[in-house]
C-alpha cells in the first residue's frame, strides 16, 4: 500500500482540556507515524487560510476567531489510508452523531468546540500541510 498523509489538529478546546496526549495516543496507537508537530496560537490569517474553503458561509467567522483564540497543536501523520481512518477515528463533526470510541463521541459536548479537526480527503490533507507546514 502507498503511504498517505494527513493533517490533524487539535484545537483550543483540546488542549485547554488536556486532552493532547490522549488524542496523540490514539493515533500512535493505530499505528500512524507522526511526522510534523507543532504547539502555536494561529494568526488569523493562518486560519482564514485553513478555513478558507468555508468563506461567506454563515459560520465562517465564528470559526476563525475560535481557532485563533489560543493555542492548538498541528500535526501531520502518515499511514496507510490515514485520511479515511483518522476520519474514523475522530468522529462526527456534530458530537452527537459521534460513535462512542471516538475523539469526538468521548470527550466533545459541542459542534463549536469538538476537539480537533482532520483533513477530509487526500488532496485537502495536501493543501492543509502546506499552510501550516511550507517547509513540508
């Protein structure tokens, strides 16, 4: 199988809560190879960039001032079908659609403020890496 790489991030709301080590455990556990981390407070600018794709959407601002609101950690992984998996692993988007077992369905109460966010595709993954890892 071709090795594939995601973006993951845990947002403020995860790492205000402790939650980092758990939420890397889990991905280290599945036998995912962490490639790129890093603990940074995002500019605006850095998440208008990774939300960009939800620009005019009603949603959009409330987004971008959470995930600049104080520091997330932003890493790549690498594994075989990572993006699908991690998406597994992670959960609905919605913390009440979220199965037990996941990040999500064990530790979200909000839609605003589900923990983490994962790449949704492979392409998106690419895209995602760059804005937060160029040197990458």
């Amino acid at each position: 199988m071709d090795l594939e790489r995601t973006f993951l991030m845990i947002k403020p709301d995860g790492v205000q809560r402790g939650l980092v080590g758990e939420i890397i455990r889990r991905f280290e556990n599945k036998g995912f190879t962490l490639v790129a981390l890093k603990f940074v407070t995002p500019t605006r600018e850095i998440a208008e960039e990774h939300y960009g794709i939800h620009r005019g959407k009603p949603f959009f601002e409330s987004v971008v001032s959470f995930i600049s609101s104080g520091p997330v950690v932003a890493t790549v992984w690498e594994g075989d079908n990572i993006v699908e998996l991690s998406r597994k692993l992670v959960g609905a988007t919605k913390p009440t659609e979220a199965a037990p077992g996941t990040i999500r369905g064990d530790y979200a109460n909000t839609i605003e403020k589900n923990l983490i966010h994962g790449s949704d595709s492979p392409e998106n993954a690419l895209g995602e890496i760059k804005v937060w890892f160029p040197e990458l």
